[in-house]
C-alpha cells in the first residue's frame, strides 16, 4: 500500500463528492442538533402493550374519596399545553418582539477567532478534509476516520 | 425582620428538581425525568425511583423540558405527583405557600401553564414563581450583608446565563445566554468516545458519570494538550475509567493507568481510556465555538454582560461573581473564571469569583431563606386573588 509515494489525500479527494458550504453549514448544524438529543437509541419499551391499569400515579387513588374535583390526568395537561419548543419561539417573537426577550440574551458571537480541532483525535489540526472541510491532525487520523472502530456508529466526519 | 414561616420550595430544574420544606437542613435532590431500563420491562422509573434500579445501562430518558424550557407537561405532572406523594416529599399546599422556580424569559404560555396547574390541580394556598437566579441572589445578599450587587452566572443543564442584579434587582438587558450546558457535555462525551473506542452512545446515564467523575477545567489549555500528547509517565492527565457492570460495580470510577495488567481483574473490567477528553469536554463552556456554536464563552459574556450596566455597578459586579448550577462542578471551574475575566477586566477593578459551598442547591438556600422576609406575603399570589383576577395579575407580580 504505501510502495508508491502519492499523497492519499489527494488521490481519495479527486473520487469523492467535494460538499459545498451549504451542505457544510447543514452537516454542522445536524451535527449541533445531534447534542441535544435526549436519548440515542429507541425506547426499550416501545413495543410492551401497556395494560391501562399499570400506571398508578398518587392522584386516581386520592381522588376517589370525598373530594369533590376529580383530579385531572396527565394526558390533560399534555393536549391543554400542547405547544413544541419552535412554536413558543416564534409565539414570543410575535407578542414580544422588542429585546430584551429569550432571542436577544443569546450571547453574541466571540471576538476570539475559532480553534481547530482533529475531528478523529481531538487534539489541534492543521489540515482541513478537501471532501467535506472536516479537520484532522495526521494522515493516521484521516486513515482512521475512514475505519472507525465500531462499524455499527459511524459518524462520518471525514 | 424576619418571620418564621415554613414554604415549600421547588427549584424545578431541566435535570434534578431541588424540593422540600424551608425548615429542613437539606433539599433533596430529584431526577426531574422518567428512565426506563432495559433491564426492568415491568415499570418506569420516577425521579429517584431509579435508585431501585439494578441495571442502569442503556437508560432510556423521557424529560419534561427542552432547551431549558418545560414542555411536555404529561411527563411533569407525573414526575411532581411522585415529588409532592407520601413516598418522596410530601407537601400541604393548602397550608404551606409555594416557592417555584422558572427559566429566565420564560415563555408566556408555560407562566400560564405554571400558574393554571399550581392553583387548580395542586390547590396551592399561595403561590411565588421565580428566576431561580433570584434565589441564587438573595441568598449571596444575606450571606454577605452590604453588597449592592451580584453577577450570576448559572450552568445548568440546558444552558449557561449569565445575569447581572444591582441592587437586588435582575437587568434584563444583560441577561446572556450561551447555549452550552451539561446535557451538550454529556452528549459530546458520548460522541468522541463512541468514534474513538467504545460504542456508548445508549448509555447517557453511565457517560454523565464519566463527566462528574473525571472530566476538569484546564487552567492552560494548550499546555494540558502537550501534556496529553505526551507517551507513558510524562502524561500526567491521562486515566482509565473503569466502567460499571452494575453486577459487581454499580458506579464506574477513575483510576490510574496501570502499566502492568493484572491479568483477570481487567479481563473481567470494561475500561476507557480517557486522555485529551477530560478537559476539552468542559472546554466547550469557555470557547463554544470549538464546537462550531458561535456564542461566546463564559469569561468573554460575563463582560459584556457587566458592560451593558450602568458604570457605577461595574466595579460591584466584577467583585461579586457567583457560580452556580451543576457545571460549576467540574475542578478548575471557578479558578478558570476568575483568572479570565482578571485578564479582561479593567486593571484598577478588583474581580472575586464565588463558587458556594453547593452550587446545586444554592438557589434552594435561597428559596427558603426568602421565606423568612417580611417582604415574602407581598410577593406571592393567593388563590383567591388568582380566581378574581387570573393571570394578568400573576403576570403582573412575578418577574419572570
């Protein structure tokens, strides 16, 4: 493999799709959507057929009594308060659109210039995947990202 | 003056609520979610209930909030009906006002939401919704009588604010926030450990103690990067973290890195090596951008934050910055802030960074020793005047 004296880099970017910054901008910000995530897999629950009887949270049990007001489920609330995080969003940006509000407290952006980082090792890089603008550190860190170790997770950065 | 009254205070946080009486010593501390284990199909588990749990791996997570703010209020108002219950802590709420904490800017509807089922479904007596910064913030006044002003700067799990208070009272205008806290840490965490050795992404709740237990602030990043990059036992900052089997071993733990192997113990062990990680995790909160967020660091928004106020509060808010939330955790943290912003402060000011003694907490401290002030019963909204008056007066009284 390494007989011949040829940069790999070169050779594997000519036969790869070079993305552009559109799709750069798109993958990072995939990428940053990623890290809010709550959970990675699948519930492990998902497929049990809950009986109805199983949930007993405190409220069936003491509402029964005398107390006149049946206490309200949670199922309730979930349809009365039904509103996603975007929606609350752009609400507060039509009832509320002079600063200071929830979009005018983000932090502006640093006056530091950014830092790179090897995408593979994590330490400083000087070099830039021609592909798709990754940064990695070594030739060893650009063979690697084409063999992560585990092949069921494959992020894909280089 | 101060009154002996006994409220009940719930710093209801993205990641644990911080509940009980404002006599008790302590709150306790309640995963604010429901798990469901992989190995236990019968039943979820509520807040703590998890301490039931045998095998915490592959933890699967269901959150009331998102991005800091409380959405799915099905899966709140079952994590509070386990709270308020006999089993964790119980509450009179027809006797015992109610302290509850919310997000800065907190959105219209979710204080509606808040104010509808705290009166309506719990029958709260009277009620107080806050800025858990408050809290945070009355409790460093009484703390430290004579100081006229505060900067807080609060890490928690969903983001990182940075809020000034003068004179007891937040600015709006110099509210920042970043978008970095421990929830991004841990998923971080979680992706450059599954690309360079182990596939761990299932396993939130197992890589959030590999955080806790290991992770640090570099004082000076790119020396502690040329220590990492260093071989055998000039690297000082690499360890092994011996993950957990939850058969033997229920929480992993740090160790050094053991040169000669004893043969069948780390057989038996599942081990990551952790290197350059440790410090570039809680890295993320001074230099967001190392992530491609383009916010500013902590440091760099406590200035301008303290910028934006008015010249003669300046020199009180560089004296008095004051760490909390569950980031600030992390070793270094507070040394970090303090010599970061010395560096970008004005020479002639002084600049004191406090981290308490519990930063989680603190802002319960606060809670109940904000109970106590004579001020207390005008600050609060009584059912009677939320059935007269509704929400307009509830909008109108807390400054959220």
């Amino acid at each position: 493999m390494a007989s011949a004296r040829e940069s790999g880099r070169l050779k594997d970017a000519n036969q790869k799709r070079i993305l552009d910054e559109a799709a750069r901008r798109r993958r990072m910000r995939k990428a940053l959507e990623a890290l809010e995530q709550d959970n990675f897999h699948d519930d492990p629950h998902a497929d049990l057929v809950m009986s109805k009887k199983v949930p007993k949270f405190q409220e069936t049990l003491e509402s029964r009594g005398g107390r006149r007001k049946k206490a309200r489920s949670a199922e309730y609330y979930k349809q009365r308060f039904r509103k996603t995080f975007a929606q609350l969003v752009e609400e507060d940006q039509n009832y509320n659109p002079d600063p200071p509000n929830y979009m005018s407290a983000q932090a502006p952006p640093s006056k530091v210039p950014e830092r790179h980082f090897c995408a593979v090792c994590g330490f400083t890089s000087n070099y830039k995947c021609i592909p798709c603008g990754a940064r990695y550190c070594s030739v060893e860190a650009l063979r690697r990202a084409d063999h992560p170790p585990k092949e069921s997770y494959r992020m894909c950065k280089i | 003056m101060a009154i002996s009254r006994e409220v009940f205070v719930l710093d209801n946080g993205a990641y644990t609520a911080k509940v009980g009486i404002s006599n008790s010593e302590h709150p306790r501390v309640i995963p604010n979610c429901i798990m469901k284990a992989k190995s236990e199909r019968r039943r979820p588990f509520v807040g703590d209930q998890l301490e039931d749990c045998r095998d915490a791996s592959g933890l699967f997570y269901i959150l009331p909030f998102q991005k800091g703010y409380l959405v799915n209020w099905d899966v709140q108002k079952n994590v509070w009906d386990y709270i308020f219950s006999k089993e964790c802590c119980p509450a009179n709420f027809s006797e015992t006002p109610l302290v509850v904490t919310e997000p800065y800017f907190n959105f219209p509807s979710i204080q509606e939401a808040m104010t509808e089922i705290f009166f309506e479904e719990y029958e709260c007596k009277s009620l107080l919704r806050i800025n858990a910064g408050d809290l945070s913030c009355y409790n460093y006044k009484k703390k430290n009588p004579g100081t006229l002003c505060c900067l807080l700067v609060d890490s928690g799990y969903s983001f990182t604010h940075v809020v000034p208070y003068i004179k007891g009272k937040k600015l709006k205008q110099g509210i920042r926030r970043i978008d970095v806290g421990g929830k991004m840490l841990t998923n971080h965490l979680k992706e450059i450990i599954s690309y360079r050795q182990l596939h761990v992404m299932d396993e939130t709740h197992v890589m959030n103690q590999v955080k806790e237990d290991a992770c640090f602030v570099s004082q000076n990043f790119f020396r502690d990067m040329d220590i990492a990059r260093k071989r055998d036992k000039e690297n000082t900052i690499a360890r092994d973290y011996v993950l957990p089997d939850f058969t033997t071993l229920r929480r992993g733990y740090v160790r050094s890195i053991d040169p000669v192997d004893k043969a069948g113990e780390s057989e038996q062990q599942q081990i990551l090596r952790l290197n350059n990680e440790r410090f570039t995790v809680p890295e993320i909160m001074f230099h967001p951008s190392d992530l491609g967020i383009s916010q500013m660091g902590i440091p760099e928004a406590i200035c301008h934050s303290i910028g934006v106020c008015p010249v003669e509060a300046q020199p009180h808010l560089y004296a008095n910055i004051l760490l909390t939330g569950g980031c600030s955790l992390f070793p270094g943290f507070r040394e970090r802030v303090e010599a970061e912003v010395r560096s970008r402060a004005p020479d002639d000011l002084d600049v004191q960074v406090t981290l308490p003694a519990n930063p989680v907490t603190y802002a319960w401290h606060g809670g109940a020793l904000l109970g106590q002030d004579s001020e207390f019963s005008n600050m609060t909204v009584s059912r009677e005047e939320y059935e007269e008056e509704g929400h307009s007066l509830c909008f109108e009284k807390f400054d959220i």
